[in-house]
C-alpha cells in the first residue's frame, strides 16, 4: 500500500447552520458573517450542511465564491431546507449526483411516511479529486429530531442507496443525526452499513469532551455529539476537530461544526 502522504489529504466539514426563522441577535443576518469567517478559516475540501433555506443558500454562494453547490429544497426545488454540498471548485469535478427522501418511496419529492412529521432527505454527489486522482461519493443527510423509527429508518434506507453506487469507490456520509454514538441508528451504520465513525477511527480528537449542538447557548455542546461524518472504503481518519467558535458570546449557529481530515489509501 501506498504511503497515504502521498495521496494528501481530504478535509471534510458537516455543519447544520440553522435556519433563518431566528430574530437578533441569532438571526441569519448577524450569524452569516461568523460562518462565513469560520469557513474561511477551516478551509474544508467539501463540506455537508444542513438546514440551510434557498435564501440562505443563495447568501453562501456570495460568501463563498471559491465553493461550488448542489442541492434540491426537501420539499421540492427552492422549498423547505437543503441538505447542500459544497465542494472547492478548483478541486473537484462533478461525475454525478441526486438526491432522495428518506421514506417508502425514495424517489417522490417531499415524501415522509415514518411518522416524521419533518420532511427528511439526502443528497449525494459522485466527485473526482483532480489532486489525488481519486473517485468517491459524498452523501449529506439530515435525520428526524423526534422519532427513532424514523432515524433507524432512515439510516437502513441510506444504506440501501449507497450499497447501488461503484462498489470500489470510498463514500463519506456527512449530517446532522439528531442521536448520539452507540444508538441503535448509529449501530444500523456501523454493523449494517459497515461505516466507520471518524470520531472512534483516530486518537486525534480536539474538544472531544463537547457535544454539537450548543442551541445559541450551551458552550459544551450539550448532550453528545449529534453531528457525525462517518466513511466506508478506502479512507482513514488522521484527525478530528468540533470547532467551538464563539464571537464575543455569540455563536455561528445553534450547531457546533465537526471537521475531518481524511486520506484516501490505494494498492499499489
């Protein structure tokens, strides 16, 4: 096997940014610079968000002009929240991509049929890395907050869909979970799905001891880490980082971003 060094490295970024329904000083307004500096300050590859309304989008488009962006509104073109991908255009190059509702009927905008009462769904892109010369998918997801049905659902429903992609390709799966590690939907992915969790797959871990959604006010996080980035294939995690920004007491987001720096291994 080839030295991963020579590969370089992939940094990967999941962050839920919160909608635009908050009123100062958490609205989407006075948080949007915050974002856009931590951004530019991680410099993630690609990146996972969640939440993000066609507003919003549109705004990160302005703020981030050296990303690309694919995404579809859960309730059909513009509507409702994007799961959106970014990717540094002068990197990466679109193969494909799609996206699905995580219900019964994958294939049909806006579908929810779990007892979620939210719509939930995934979005997902095949790149090519024109620095390592590696193909891979990134999928980006936002599961339900109230029902675990729905979530064990959801995560057995992602791991039909990739199981269809290239089966030599390494997938990265960003989102927001709303659980915790060691729950049955973390386990779907682990056992069923055969991810690995980029937390548990290294020793490099920055504040480790917070959990991610600090709700505009919790400074620890809260109760666990709900933000995951996990990878299945030819990938391993050298380090792993929930970036705890707060600008004079303010906070990005009611989320906590998690970042991982990924190498992807090839035989020789």
């Amino acid at each position: 096997m080839k030295n991963l060094k020579e590969n370089g490295t992939l940094k990967v970024m999941t962050y839920n940014l919160r909608n635009n329904s908050d009123v100062p000083p958490n609205s989407w307004e006075e948080r949007k610079g915050l974002i856009q500096s931590l951004i530019h300050r991680e410099k993630p590859d690609i990146m996972g968000t969640q939440e993000g309304l066609y507003p919003q989008v549109k705004d990160m488009e302005v703020l981030l002009p050296e990303y690309g962006w694919l995404g579809i509104g859960r309730d059909g073109g513009s509507h409702g929240e994007f799961m959106t991908i970014y990717y540094r255009k002068n990197r990466f190059e679109i193969m494909e991509f799609n996206h699905f509702w995580l219900s019964d009927t994958p294939d049909r905008i806006g579908s929810a049929t779990w007892g979620n009462h939210c719509t939930r769904m995934a979005t997902w892109v095949h790149l090519f890395d024109k620095k390592t010369k590696q193909a891979f998918y990134h999928v980006n997801t936002h599961l339900d907050h109230e029902s675990e049905r729905a979530r064990v659902n959801g995560a057995k429903l992602i791991i039909r869909k990739t199981d269809e992609f290239q089966m030599n390709l390494p997938i990265i799966l960003t989102g927001d979970f709303n659980t915790v590690a060691g729950t049955e939907t973390h386990q779907t992915f682990l056992q069923e799905g055969k991810y690995i969790d980029t937390w548990a797959d290294t020793s490099k871990r920055t504040n480790e001891n917070l959990g991610t959604f600090n709700n505009f006010e919790d400074p620890s996080g809260g109760n666990g880490r709900i933000d995951w980035i996990l990878h299945r294939g030819k990938i391993t995690t050298s380090s792993v980082q929930i970036v705890d920004d707060q600008v004079n007491g303010r906070f990005p987001s009611d989320h906590f971003p998690l970042i991982a720096n990924l190498q992807f291994s090839k035989d020789d």
